[in-house]
C-alpha cells in the first residue's frame, strides 16, 4: 500500500484539461474523491474497495461498495463513472477495472527518480567544486570512485577502449535500461548522458532497481498510445458514417421529389387528355390562383369533376 501522506495537485493542469472540464461539475467532485481514495490502494491509481478491484459497471455488488465509499447512490456512481471513462478521464483496462493514467505515470515516474537518486542521480545535475573533484582515471586500470560527471575523458589505454572496457559488452537490461533512462530524461543532453550511463555499466557500478518501473511506464505510455489511435479511428469511423447517411438521404431525398414529378406530371396528361376528350381547353389560372392551389391543394376527385 501506498505510503505517501499527501499527493501533488496542479491546478493549472486540472483547469486545462478539456477532457475533464468537458465534465459536470459532479463527475468532476468525484473525481477529486477517485483521486484520494486510489491513493491509498494497493495498486497507485487503480480503483480498489473492500480489497478487491473488479469492473464496477457489470459487478454490481462491487458497485454498492464503492458508492457507499463516494456516498451516492449505486445507479448515480456507475452513470457518473461512466462519463469519465467515456470523457478519456478514467480508463478501463481489459479485466475492467478502472484506473487513472496520469497517477500511473506520476507513479512511474516517481519511482524512477528515486532509484536514480540512490544511484547519485544524474551526474551532469550534480555541482562540484574543485576540491571535490576526485583524481582521473590511470592509463591502466579503471578507478570505481572515479568521477563520471568530469567533461575530461579519462586516459586510458588503447587496448582497453577498443575493447569497449576490460572486453566486457552491455547485457540486454543494461542497454534497455540505458535507452528508456535516456528516453525519459528530458532535462539533459542525450547523448553524454547515454554515454554516462555506458560508462557506469562498464564499471559495474549501474544500478538496474528502477529498469521495471521505467519498463511499466514504456508499456502505459504504449498502451495510451494505442488507445489514442483507437479513438480516434472510431472518431474518423463515425464520420466517415455520418457522411454516408448524408449522402444517402439527400439521394433518396432526391428521389422521391423526381417520383413526384414524374406523378404529377402523368395526372395533367391524364387531364389534359379528359378536357381534350370533351372538347375544352385548359382554363389558364393566375399566379395568385396558382399560389392559393399550392396552399390549399383541390383532392383529385374535384379535379376529375
């Protein structure tokens, strides 16, 4: 469980956020309590009560738990809930368990930085003075306590550097671990940190504790990412139906007026035909007769009379 007291709030980032301010004011207070009740659960983030964390939209028992815990009814809890997941301010996993993506990656993130910071954070942040600054490497052996944050490069021997350090090579977690530090640090110059980091490994001294955690968040953001893409197919989907049923209107729309055309037009061949039969002529009908006609039309049967 989680044993922070208390948890950061930027209320800039919370006004600016369109998803949530998208919201009612009532799904956004209860979001403000999803915030404080996940921050004590087993897992950062994630929605658990009563010990357990279940899909609260088909589990409704689970559902009467937790809205005894938001104090609202179980109908209001699952519709409020459903708004935020549906609003991209919640989200789902596959199990259904609802979970808040930005607490996962400040969690992520927070345990990155405090393994970096047992290992001696990052070495171009630190501020050494010149009585701290320990002597160089020799040109034969490599000194642990070496400092690897110096813009000199240490002297060492040709043989050695070919080698890549005493001939040893990067296993796979320390290359991995290399690539996402560098990935998520954004603060430094990528590439003398990466080479920092390759110089730590060589020695021994590289400390993998946190390579889950940054692991963790390349698979959130990866899975952000997909749901990202997701979404906004289904938008594009949507639209591209909508514009279909458009076209599909106007066109029957289109066709039922040339029906009626093609109608009228055959009932004043048909009258024109009873009046030539009789021997009369089609009375002429002024535009204001023609107007009041359109408003009030005669049933057929009048006409044919």
């Amino acid at each position: 469980m989680n044993q922070r007291p208390a948890f950061q709030f930027y209320p800039r980032d919370w006004l600016n956020d369109l998803d949530l301010q998208g919201c009612s004011l009532q799904a956004q207070a209860i979001m403000i309590a999803f915030i404080c009740v996940t921050h004590d659960s087993p897992e950062y983030g994630v929605l658990w009560v009563a010990g357990e964390k279940r899909d609260p939209f088909s589990d409704q028992n689970f559902a009467k738990k937790c809205s005894k815990i938001f104090r609202i009814t179980p109908k209001k809890f699952q519709k409020i809930l459903r708004e935020l997941v549906d609003s991209n301010v919640l989200k789902q996993d596959d199990e259904g368990c609802i979970y808040c993506a930005r607490m996962l990656r400040n969690q992520a993130l927070s345990e990155v930085r405090s393994a970096a910071g047992k290992c001696g954070g990052n070495p171009y942040l630190i501020k050494q003075s010149t009585k701290q600054n320990p002597p160089p490497l020799t040109t034969t052996t490599f000194s642990p306590s070496s400092s690897l944050s110096s813009k000199t490069p240490p002297t060492t021997s040709p043989s050695v550097q070919e080698q890549g350090g005493c001939g040893r090579v990067l296993s796979a977690d320390e290359e991995d671990f290399i690539r996402l530090y560098a990935k998520y640090n954004t603060k430094t110059n990528k590439a003398g940190l990466v080479e920092t980091l390759k110089k730590r490994a060589l020695l021994g001294t590289l400390d993998l504790s946190c390579l889950d955690a940054l692991r963790s968040k390349e698979r959130e953001d990866l899975r952000i990412e997909r749901a990202r893409e997701a979404s906004i197919q289904r938008v594009k989907q949507a639209e591209a139906n909508q514009k279909r049923r458009e076209v599909e209107q106007q066109a029957a729309e289109a066709e039922r007026q040339k029906e009626g055309r093609r109608v009228a037009e055959k009932f004043r061949a048909q009258r024109l035909a009873a009046l030539a039969q009789n021997g009369e002529e089609e009375p002429m009908i002024s535009l204001s007769q023609s107007a009041d006609c359109d408003a009030h039309p005669v049933p057929p049967t009048r006409r044919a009379e």
